[in-house]
C-alpha cells in the first residue's frame, strides 16, 4: 500500500510541477484545477512532514 502511495504521490508531483514550468515558459496563466491540485501536494506534503516529525518525536520519547 505504500508503495502505491509513494508512486501516487510522486506522479502526481511531477505533472503539477512539469505543467506549472510549462506554463510559466509559455507566459501563460495556470488553470484553476492546476492551481488547486498544487496547493492540494502542498498541503498534503506539509501535514505529513508535521505528523511524521511528531512521531519520531513521539517514538523517541521526547513529546
């Protein structure tokens, strides 16, 4: 399961990435559902640094 996840993520990553670079070449604006979706990853890649971060603390036993 987190092989997938970790593939979902990745692939999903690159798209958004690849299309905002194109865009802003073409000196174009970005789709709305560009702009979601990238602040989507964003969001997702900040929640789980953060709950990742309190495990390891957690499991270290220092929260």
């Amino acid at each position: 399961m987190f092989e997938f996840a970790a593939l979902s993520y990745g692939l999903l990553a690159s798209i958004i990435l690849s299309a905002a670079q194109r865009n802003r070449k073409l000196a174009r604006p970005h789709p709305p559902l560009l702009l979601y979706m990238g602040y989507l990853l964003c969001g997702l890649s900040g929640g789980l640094a953060l709950a990742l971060g309190y495990l390891a603390l957690t499991i270290a036993g220092l929260a």
